[in-house]
C-alpha cells in the first residue's frame, strides 16, 4: 500500500515548490473517482506522459453531490486506490467543490480533464471555467485527455447494491420510455415560470442535547443542553426551493411582530424571491422548537402561534393583494400548514384568480383532524401524505387509488399525489386516468423535516407545464430524496444537485 503518497493539501505547496526548482513539470488531476476505471487509470496515465510528476486531488465525500449513498467509497478509500498506481505521485483530499485550491497551491504546468469535459456547456456546475482560469492564472494550461470514457455511474448503479430493489425496477421501465437529456430539458423549462407562494412563514429551531437520564426527583427524562441553530420553514422554505428552478418567485405571507423576526426571514430568502409579508398585529410568527438528539431523533416539541392571529381588517388586505396580482403568476403554490394564516375567504380568491394552483394541507399536533383539503373547492394540483389523504376522506381502509380519485374529482383537480415516506408516492393522473407508483429515491435519510415541502415544490412546477404523472412524481422525488440528506431547512434544494442525481438515476 503506498499511503506515503497520501500527504496533505497544505504539503503540496512545499512538494511542488521543490520539483519546480530542479526543473520538473507538474500535472495535476482531480475528481471524484469514486469507482476508479480502465477509463480514469487511462487519463491519468495520459496525463503523467505531459510531464514529470502527477499529482492527483480527489473531492472529499461532504463536497461529492451526486446523491444518495454517493460516494459509494469514502474518501480515504478512494485516496488509497489512487496511491496504488504507478503513475501517481501523490494524492491529497480536497475539502471543497473545486480544484480550486489545489491549483492556487501547487500551480501546476498543466491542469488535465477527460475529454467529457471539453465542451463547457456539458458542465451544468460550471466548476470547469472555473478550474481553467484558476490554472491561466497562475501560468499553467488546461488538457483535455483523450482517452476511452465510462461512466462512473453506470457502473456503480449495475454492479453494486446503490439502489433497492424497488429503484432498480422502476428505473428499468422508466428510462425506457424517458431519456437523460429529455429530463434535462424540462429541468431547464422551469426557468421561465413565475410562481406566487402562499402560507405561513415558520421559525424552525433545533435545540440539540444529550440524554441524561431520568431525573432524581420526578418520573420524567433529562437532557443536558449543547447547542441550538434557527431555519426559516414554512412557506419560506418552499419558496426557496422554488426560486432555484424558476425564473422569479413571490412569497405571501404573515410574520408576527417580534424584534428580528422579518429580519431573520428575509436574510434566509433567495435573491429572485419577492417577499409580500404582512404583520399581524398582535401575535408571532409561528414557531417550532424541537429538542433534538445526538441521532437528529425529536424528543420534544414546542409551538409558540397565535391560530387566531388574523383580524378582519389583516384579512381584507391580504384577499385585496390576491384579487390585484395572482392573475400575473403562471403558479400559485399554498403549502397550508393549518395554523390559521389562510382563511376561507383568502382560499376562495385564491382559487378564482390563480391560473394554476397547488395545494398541501398539513396535518400537525396543533390541527389534527381539523386541517383537511376538503377546505378548498378547487385545486389542480393536490399533495397529501397517506394519513392526511384517510383524514379527508374519514376512511382509513379503502385503497389510497380510490380515496385519491374520490378526492381529485371532487376537488376539480388534473393531478393528486399521495406521499408516503419510505414506500414512495402514488400519483393520480386524472387525464391519463392512471396510477403511478414511484418508490422512495433516498438510500439514505438523515432528517425527514420538509421533504413533503421540497416534494409539493417541484412537482407543482413540473404539472404546471402540462407533464404526465411519472414524470411529476419522479421528479418530485428526486427532491424530497435530496431533502432528506439536510438537516431541517438549513439548505433547499438547488437545481444543480438535482441535475446531478437525476442523472446518477438515468445511467
């Protein structure tokens, strides 16, 4: 094992500052080489021929965004299996998306990439223009090696266990009927939308502890405090999901009055989100603190709302606002999370102006059994989870297939989803007049926070452009599979990710 050739990022600089000294060209490669092929032994072997020494960078695994269970090798693994080869000098782990730093660091003669690389426009993360100026910069040049190519990917997801069962045998018949660049497209087609939000702003807070047991002196636990972090949820969240596919966003929604709280939001709002926030006058914003422990298991919940917040006088305003400007939006979104911002008045308006609209009505301990869909008379889009689906319909025993046509044709409603966590999402087409079965696309989940949010967000855009029920509900998987893998809301779902998994999926 030739592990001496693994050093740190930081040694290169002195390593490559001697080589340069005694006359010695340096090429430098870099990549995620997470299945390490006859096609990467080949480019790098291509890459040492265009001088003396190679060095060779490799992304550490937080940094590596190709979905779930990727990389499949971590990353001292994939440090060790580039160190065995002859052609290889050294080996560093780069702690960021980019070459980057490597190239500040070690300022090499040359800069190699496959050939796949060469036409810029198949990089959707754009780190390639990047990498090249960063290599002009500092007097070096960029090579593209022309060597036989593989997919990584493809490898991976036919030879080794990344997908379930479940996975594999959708996407056989899927891809069948469904191509990569097909899929590409209509991600890109979001970008011309203009999409109106509406719902309640929330203050998520995760208060992270440690159990300590049960208490000396009562029959109850206790936990010793380490540490808190603040998302902004709700309809922000979905907002922000939203504005990194579509061309311009609008969030309306109610805030309360507490020092910080609009500060806070707007901070947390992507630059292409026009925020519409009106403040009640005496109550907060909605709040949830969760206790939470070392696993992310939840513990213990607060909420900290006012369901009576919305005065006749807040009321008029906000159904004033719709009546003026929902007709310009191509997408109305409502993620209702029942906590008493949409009264039947503002759904009424809603659902008379909005061209398109979607809709999700949250169950939660402060509404269950009192939040249903049956609020609205009319959606075209309807996204439910499996108990909030049985609640609307006071069935718990029929099949899911005939409580959701019960609900879509009473509702007037082109689509409805039912999401239901580990065993995927049924999606109801009502022009196809057929049922849709996607399985879970996560292998791995860290925090189930939001991921019907993420879901309701970008399967709502993909029905607003006339799509067929597999292809909203695949997508609208792809994103709640990304979702999972964040904590709460400390990020949304960006476009590039979910590029980057859908095409993981479709190899």
């Amino acid at each position: 094992m030739n592990n001496n050739k693994i050093v740190d990022i930081e040694m290169l600089g002195d390593i490559a500052s001697k080589f340069k000294a005694g006359g010695k060209r340096i090429v430098l490669c870099h990549g995620a080489f997470d299945l390490l092929h006859t096609g990467h032994i080949r480019h790098l072997q291509s890459a040492r021929q265009s001088g003396d020494v190679l060095i060779v960078t490799t992304t550490a695994d937080q940094y590596i965004k190709k979905g779930p269970g990727r990389p499949v090798f971590n990353e001292h693994l994939r440090a060790e299996n580039l160190a065995a080869l002859e052609c290889v000098d050294y080996v560093a782990i780069i702690h960021g998306p980019t070459a980057e730093e490597a190239l500040k660091i070690i300022k090499p003669a040359v800069y190699a990439k496959g050939s796949d690389y060469k036409s810029h426009t198949q990089d959707i993360t754009g780190n390639i223009v990047l990498e090249q100026t960063a290599v002009e910069k500092y007097g070096g040049k960029i090579l593209f090696t022309d060597e036989i190519t593989f997919s990584s990917s493809n490898l991976l997801n036919a030879h080794f266990d990344v997908f379930t069962p479940e996975i594999k045998e959708f996407l056989l018949t899927f891809k069948v009927n469904h191509s990569e660049n097909l899929l590409k497209d209509l991600v890109s087609s979001l970008s011309d939308l203009n999409v109106l939000v509406v719902g309640d702003s929330i203050i998520d807070e995760y208060q992270y502890c440690s159990p300590l047991g049960q208490t000396g002196k009562g029959n109850f636990h206790s936990v010793r405090y380490e540490s808190k972090e603040k998302f902004a949820g709700g309809s922000v969240a979905v907002a922000n999901h939203v504005a990194n596919f579509a061309k311009s966003v609008t969030l309306l929604s109610g805030i309360g009055n507490s020092e910080g709280d609009e500060a806070f939001i707007l901070k947390k709002l992507s630059t292409n989100i026009n925020p519409k926030l009106f403040k009640f006058n005496d109550a907060p914003t909605v709040k949830k603190t969760r206790f939470v422990g070392a696993d992310l298991e939840k513990l213990f919940e607060v909420y900290f709302i006012n369901e009576n917040a919305v005065t006749p006088e807040f009321e008029r305003e906000i159904c004033s606002w719709i009546k003026k400007n929902t007709r310009e939006f191509d997408l109305v979104i409502i993620p209702d999370f029942g906590n008493g911002l949409i009264t039947p008045e503002m759904a009424r308006a809603l659902e008379k102006e909005s061209k398109f609209l979607a809709v999700n009505t949250q169950i939660n301990s402060g509404n269950r059994g009192f939040h249903v869909i049956n609020k609205y008379l009319h959606a075209d889009f309807i996204s439910l989870n499996e108990p909030e689906l049985r609640l609307a319909t006071h069935n718990k025993t029929d099949s899911i297939e005939s409580l959701a046509l019960e609900v879509c044709e009473k509702l007037g409603a082109q689509m409805l989803a039912v999401t239901r966590g580990k065993k995927g999402v049924m999606i109801y087409d009502k022009k196809q007049n057929k049922y849709h079965n996607i399985p879970a696309l996560a292998t791995k989940v860290i925090d189930r926070v939001g991921a019907g949010d993420a879901f309701l967000a970008v399967a709502s855009m993909f029905l607003a452009k006339k799509l067929e029920g597999d292809i909203v509900g695949f997508m609208g998987s792809i994103s709640a599979a990304l979702d999972v893998q964040i904590i709460c809301n400390r990020e949304s779902v960006n476009s590039i990710d979910f590029q980057k998994y859908l095409t993981t999926l479709m190899k």
